[in-house]
C-alpha cells in the first residue's frame, strides 16, 4: 500500500509543519500584543491611527504583488506534486523576471495615485502632514521589498521547509519589537522614525529570504528564462486573482478611509487594535493553512482528487476549530483582555473586536476552498463571481453609515454579512471547478464545526454574562476554564470522526508515552 505510506507521511509531514508555526505562533503573537500596547504608548492614538490609514494607503496596491504571489504558489506546488524540476526552476526565474517588472509598477502608482491619495482624501492634523509624508516613504520602501521577497518565501513554503520560514518570521518579531524600544528612547519624530526602522527590517527580511534559497534550492539561482506562453499562462492567472484580490482593497483600505472621514483616526485606532486582535487570533488558522496548502494542491496535480478533497474538508473544519478554541475565551472576555493589555482602549474597540472575530469565524471555512480553486487552475468564473461580491462591502457600509447614520461598528455587520454571501458562492464555484460536493462539504466540514462550536459555548456564555459579568481576574479564571471544559469534549465528540478521534488519541498518548 505505498500510497497509503504516502498519505500517512503527508499527514504527519503537515502535523510537524503545524507544531513549528504554532511554536512560532506563540511567541509572535505574544510580542505582537505587548508591542501593540508599547507602540500605542509611543506613538499616541492619533498618530497610531495614522499609521494604520497611511499603511493601508501604501498597502493598497498589494493587490498586485499578492496576486502574482498566489500564482507563484500556486505553480511552484504544481510542479514539485508533478516532480519537474526543470519546469519548476524556469517558472521561478520567469515569476523572478515578472516580479522586477511589478515592482517598478507598483513605485510609479505608490508615487502618483499613492501620494495623491494621501494629500487629498487622508484626514491628517496640519501639524502632522510632514511626519506622515515620510513615514509614507519608508512605508513604500518596506512595501517593495516585502513584494520582492514574495517568490522566495513562496518557495521555501512550497518545500514545505516551514522550520526555516518560522525563524525568519520570528526574528521579525523580535526586531519589530526591538524598533518600537528603540523608538521610546528616540529624540527624533517618532512617527517618521518608526517608519525608517520598518524600512531597515524590510532589508534585513529580504535578505534572509534571498539568502537561504540561494543556498538552499538550486532552482533559486537567477538565469534568464523566458516563454511567451508559460508568461501568459501566469498573467493569466494572476490577472483573474487580481480581481478577487482588489475585494481585499475595497474590505480594508477604503473602509479605514471612509472611517477616517466620518469619525476621524481616533476610530481606526480602534480598528487597527481590533484587527490585530482577529489577526493574532486568525494566525492558529492561517498558520495551519500553510502547512496544509502545498499538500491540498500537490494532490491535485498528482491526480488524486479523493486526498485533495478530503484533506480540503478536514482542513476547513480543523481551521474552523483551531480558531474556535481560542475566538471563544477571547470573545466572552474582551472586556477584561482589552482593559488588561491597553492602558487607554479607544471607543468602538470592543464590539470591532467582537463582530471581526465573528466574521473571520465564517471565513475560516472559506480558506481551504480558496486552495482549492487555485490547486484547479480554473479561476477565472471563481474570481468574477466571489471577487465581484467581495467589493459590494464598501457601498454597503457607506450607505449604513450615510443613510442611517449607524455607529462605526455598522461596518463589521456589513462585513459579516459578505462573508456569509461569499461563502454560499465559493461552495457553487468549487464544485464547478475542482468537483468538489457541496453536501459533502457542508455535511463534514460546515455542520459537525456548528454543532461542537454551539454546544461548547452555551456554558462558557452562561457564566460570562450571568455569574460572572463583571471584568475581573476572577471572570478570567472561571470563564476560561469553562470555555477549554468545555470546548474540547465538543471538539472530539461532536467535531471529529470516530477515526480522527482515534488518530488524536494516539498522538496524544505517544507524546505523553501513556
């Protein structure tokens, strides 16, 4: 049975892949957060606020350089499931020529549209505008590399090398906080200085990425290459991702802009504080998805659409989970986390928080078809539809917030209420594309995570809101024991198979050596 040794090593390949990014997780995470109450100490409300509308204003045009990365990705697993070398180290050095081309595009709008943008739609006190010009400068620099460095990480994903992804990741972490020390001991304006040390990381960061495939993958090694056909082909796929990926615009840039007009930087301190709560929190899932992906579509382009599929399923609920496990405490507790890790928490930063942990919930499930479509190659109807979708969040909550005058939080509603849309949409379109069964998907991903996530909260909730309402170390203690009592009996009973109970009991007792 080789091919079932093949599926076994897989899997046991994804689970230690998994093990090192949550290790890596973990203390990322925990800096990210003590960083982010430093940061907002430096820097101030306003000037934080800042740099969350002036990052996206500069980021806006990441729908470039991240739908080329999703075709880089996606062909690099390609070949190496298909185990041409050669096609793989041509496609490098042709994503390598595409990504020179990108970045010179992306400098020119950066410096006309970008800066345009900023000069005339940004909301910036009178006494800040040369702060914020330079700190937009840098921010362009940071970006570029960060889209250079893009088909380099790719690769090291796609061989699967996750310890060495992690390093880098994480001596990020460590420098990001070794810049915001830096910057509470600084003379200099701290916002325009905190974008020159970013800058500084940005070079270092490409530089390890660079440096570890040249040494490492031979395909790595810059020689001119060039097919029209093969060039057309990634356009090509690139150019339909483009369209899905100018939804992540509209979602996240444009809204923090439309914010900034109508309460001013003091709400988008408040949405930059909640997404970088949902982001730490999304990590648990995102950070299995990249274990996970390269095996999704290395089945595929080997053929076996059975594994493709299935470990598609289990990767949509075991992501659903491993977000569940922590957004649970997180949500019922927010009260008490925020007053903990924040000093002053700005308005709206509570129910921001709350209603983006709800929305990145429902897309949890959303992440393992999106491989899924990508692992086809036949992207071109997924992206119409779901991309076209995606962009109707921005009207809908310009019209909530001039029409009915709602509060900030209004746009998260409008958010949720997408996702759920999209979600609908992905399941018609994957089917088409990749044949995978929407019963069977919503009878082993959608409906076994629904009934293990409600019966998991019903006690936790309880006491949060009725035995233990007040925010305290005590609501801590007693809520979030509840939550992990609770959360994980569900899980194993309600959420997994009789066999993947089965599996998790072995590993848990070889590792405990019961």
């Amino acid at each position: 049975m080789p091919k079932a040794a093949t599926v076994s090593e897989n899997n046991k390949r994804i689970a230690k892949n998994t093990l090192m990014l949550y290790v890596k997780m973990a203390f990322t995470t925990f800096v990210g957060i003590f960083a982010t109450r430093v940061l907002l100490q430096a820097l101030g409300a306003e000037d934080y606020g800042l740099t969350t509308v002036i990052g996206g204003v500069v980021t806006m045009f990441a729908f470039l350089s991240g739908t080329m990365s999703a075709s880089c990705s996606r062909f690099f697993n390609f070949e190496l499931g298909q185990k041409n070398t050669e096609r793989l180290k041509q496609t490098f050095n042709l994503t390598q020529l595409i990504y020179f081309g990108l970045v010179v595009i992306l400098l020119l709008l950066s410096e006309t549209i970008g800066l345009w943008f900023l000069e005339n739609k940004v909301v910036i006190p009178p006494e800040r505008v040369n702060a914020a010009f330079w700190f937009f400068q840098f921010s362009i620099v940071t970006f570029l590399l960060s889209t250079l460095s893009i088909p380099y990480s790719a690769l090291i994903i796609s061989h699967e090398n996750i310890k060495t992804f992690a390093w880098i990741t994480i001596f990020e972490s460590v420098a990001r906080l070794g810049i915001i020390y830096l910057l509470s001991l600084s003379s200099f304006d701290k916002l325009a200085f905190y974008g020159a040390l970013l800058m500084i990381i940005g070079v270092i960061h490409f530089s390890l990425n660079y440096l570890v495939c040249r040494l490492k993958y031979p395909e790595a090694r810059f020689a001119f290459f060039w097919d029209k056909s093969r060039f057309v082909e990634l356009i090509a796929f690139g150019g339909w991702n483009l369209w899905g990926a100018m939804s992540g615009l509209f979602t996240n840039v444009f809204i923090n802009v439309l914010l900034n007009n109508y309460f001013g930087s003091a709400v988008n301190a408040a949405r930059g504080i909640a997404t970088q709560v949902s982001g730490s929190i999304t990590a648990f899932t995102t950070n299995f998805m990249t274990a996970t992906n390269p095996q999704i579509i290395k089945y595929y382009a080997a053929g076996d659409l059975a594994q493709s599929h299935l470990l598609t399923m289990r990767a949509s609920r075991a992501g659903f989970f491993l977000l569940f496990f922590f957004a649970l405490p997180a949500w019922l507790l927010m009260p008490f986390v925020l007053g903990l890790w924040l000093e002053s928490v700005p308005a709206h930063t509570l129910w921001f928080t709350r209603l983006i942990l709800i929305q990145v919930l429902i897309d949890a499930f959303s992440f393992p078809l999106m491989t899924q479509a990508q692992a086809s190659g036949k992207i071109a109807l997924y992206q119409s539809v779901v991309g076209g979708t995606l962009w109707l969040t921005l009207p809908l909550a310009w019209c909530v917030l001039k029409f009915f005058s709602a509060p900030p939080e209004s746009v998260a509603c409008a958010a949720i209420a997408i996702s759920c849309v999209c979600l609908g949409l992905r399941l018609i379109l994957v089917r088409r594309c990749a044949r995978l069964s929407i019963r069977s998907f919503v009878k082993n991903a959608i409906v076994p995570a629904c009934v293990a996530a409600s019966a998991a909260a019903v006690v936790p909730a309880w006491l949060a809101f009725s035995v233990v309402p007040v925010a305290s170390w005590t609501q801590l203690f007693v809520v979030g024991t509840a939550s992990v009592i609770c959360t994980v009996p569900a899980i194993l009973f309600l959420g997994l198979t009789r066999d993947e109970r089965a599996t998790f009991t072995h590993i848990i007792r070889s590792r405990l050596k019961i």
